[in-house]
C-alpha cells in the first residue's frame, strides 16, 4: 500500500490532552464497524476520558492508539480502488490547510491533508456553517466596523460557501484536528436522529405552526431544508417531544461520551441541533 496516500493518518500526533484524544477518536469512531475488535482495542483510551480518571497516557494506551492509526489506514479499512464502483470525495479547507477523503461504499481509498503555501492561501473560498455571513459583502446597512472590514475584504479574492458543521465528519477531521471532538459523541446520533426528527415533526403541532410561519415570511431566524426547520449555524431544530430526551441520553450516557459535565453536554448539542 502506497504510504503517501496515508500519511495524514499515520504522522497523527500522539494526543497529549483529552480534546486531542476526542478528535482522534471521532475519525476512528467513523470507521469501526471496519475494524476487528474495535471496542476491545479502543479501550485504554476511552478509559482515559472517564471524568474522574488522571490523564495517563500509558504504554498500553499507546499500543491502542499505534493499533487504531495502523487498522484505519490499511484493509480491510483502507483498501484499493474499485474502478467499477462510484468515488465520493469528501474534502474540506481553512485558512491554511485542506483535508480529503476518497471513499468506495464507506471505505476509505486515500487520504490527504497537507498546509497552503501562500500563493494558495490567496485565492480562496471561506466555508463557513454560518449562513447569514454569506451575505456580508453585499450587505448594505453596515456598522463603521463592518463598513471597514467589508473595504478591507475588497482586496482578496473570494466566495463565501454555507457548509452546516454536519458534514464533512472525516475530511473535517484531518484539517482542524482539535476542533472535532465532538464527532467521538455525535457521529452515532446525527446518521440516524434526523429520521427519527421528521417522524417526530409531522406530529408536532408546535412544529408544523412554526413552519408555517417561516414559509409565509412571518419568522426569519429559522428557515426550511426540505421538510426541516433549521437554526442559525445549520443546527436542525429539535422538536419538542421525548426526542430531546433520546438526544441528552446519547450525548452524555452512551459508551462514546465518557459522561461530560453538563455545559460541556449542552455545547456538543449546541453543535448540530436547537
């Protein structure tokens, strides 16, 4: 297997607190129904985000995370391209570095993740989960500050892209490590949650009202995605029912959360949902 097509995953740093060893979990979390004896392995490592537990990074936690890097960069995880099936690629950048993804039916092909060099760094687009930002270069009704930042933003070169922090999960992941910790808690949620939303909407009075209303222009801080109402930052909003309670319960009791206190709880919801 080519080495360079996974070097991403295989130069990831040893995690030296609990929000790095988050990030690293997320991806492998991503992928571990492809590997054999995933919660046996991955053990020593949730252990380490036990609330009462001291960070110990010890020789078998190393032997798990060494394990983990090694089982998703090579198969049955990452495995050669099938020229008969379809590609799809995932991929995601920031102000200076960019990540990727190449996937078959799941399984990942090849990763990339590498920094900008400064030619790049000028031609741009900002992906951005706030989808009131993408009109800022041609609002109107500006603060002095606003008017200030817009004339300086005239010199670059640039489009805004609205992206909701719900995609994009691996490719994510390899640009802003550090960032994604919440993907370890919310990756077995949201592939199935949003399901369970719909069937929850279409018996909600309160809900079917409030989409009336955002239709005919009457409120302005939701807006629809098919069917769904969703939040400022692409968060989709929640119906009040017992589905607030399922989301409380998988965030914060199931195996992938090692029980966060209550703000840390409400900031990973806050992420994805209202």
């Amino acid at each position: 297997m080519d080495k360079g097509k996974v070097q991403a995953i295989i130069e990831w740093s040893v995690p030296t607190k609990v929000t790095e060893l988050r990030s690293f979990l997320g991806l492998a979390n991503y992928y571990r129904r492809f590997i054999k004896g995933y919660s046996k392995v991955v053990s020593p490592l949730i252990d380490l985000l036990k609330k009462d537990n001291q960070w110990d990074w010890s020789m078998q936690c190393q032997m798990a995370f060494e394990s983990l890097k090694k089982a998703i960069s090579t198969e049955p995880v990452l495995r050669l391209p099938d020229l008969d099936l379809p590609f799809e690629v995932q991929t995601d950048a920031f102000d200076r570095a960019l990540g990727g993804v190449l996937v078959q039916e799941g399984h990942p092909v090849a990763f990339e993740s590498r920094k900008l060099n400064n030619a790049e760094q000028s031609i741009f687009t900002v992906v951005i989960d706030n989808v009131a930002n993408t009109f800022f270069k041609t609002q109107k009704k500006l603060s002095p500050k606003q008017a200030r930042w817009q004339e300086f933003l005239t010199d670059f070169k640039f489009e805004w892209l609205h992206r909701p922090r719900r995609h994009n999960i691996v490719a994510d992941a390899l640009s802003r490590k550090k960032v994604i910790a919440y993907i370890a808690v919310l990756s077995e949620v949201i592939s199935n949650f949003n399901e369970k939303i719909k069937l929850a909407a279409e018996q909600d009075v309160a809900y079917g009202r409030l989409k009336q209303q955002v239709k005919e222009g009457m409120i302005r801080r939701y807006w629809l995605e098919g069917d769904l109402l969703v939040a400022k930052g692409g968060r989709w909003y929640v119906p009040i029912s017992g589905l607030r309670k399922d989301l409380l319960w998988e965030t914060h009791d199931s195996k992938w959360a090692g029980h966060p206190g209550e703000e840390r709880t409400l900031a990973l919801l806050a992420r994805s949902y209202y």
